[in-house]
C-alpha cells in the first residue's frame, strides 16, 4: 500500500491505525502552532464500529489503502 503525507488525506479516505484500515470520517488541520508546525486531527471508523482519534504532523507520512 502507498504512503502519502498526512496533509493529503481527506474524509472518505481508508488509511492503516493498529495494523488494520478504518475510514476517515473527520479531518481537521490547524494553524502553524508555537512549534512552527501544522497538526492534522483525524477521527476514523474501524471495521468493528471503533472510534481512532489521530493527531499526526502534516508532514508525516501514513499508509493509505
């Protein structure tokens, strides 16, 4: 599966949290903070019903399905 930047993905999309997919249902991005860095919050759906909330820096990478 191909990793793409954080900053690229969008509501819709299947990304890998804990070894399995979930689908993003929430995407937030903020503002350049104290660190000089952008955070992404992202909230997916596990296939068994679960909530995941991510915070990952925009430059990060993750693997999409």
């Amino acid at each position: 599966m191909p990793e793409v930047k954080v900053e690229s993905l969008k509501p819709g999309d299947e990304i890998k949290v804990e070894n399995e997919f979930c689908k993003i249902t929430k995407f937030e991005k903020s503002n350049i903070g104290k660190h000089g860095k952008v955070k992404c919050r992202i909230e997916a759906l596990s296939s068994k019903g679960e909530t995941k909330i991510l915070i990952r820096l925009a430059e990060d990478t993750i693997e999409k399905k």
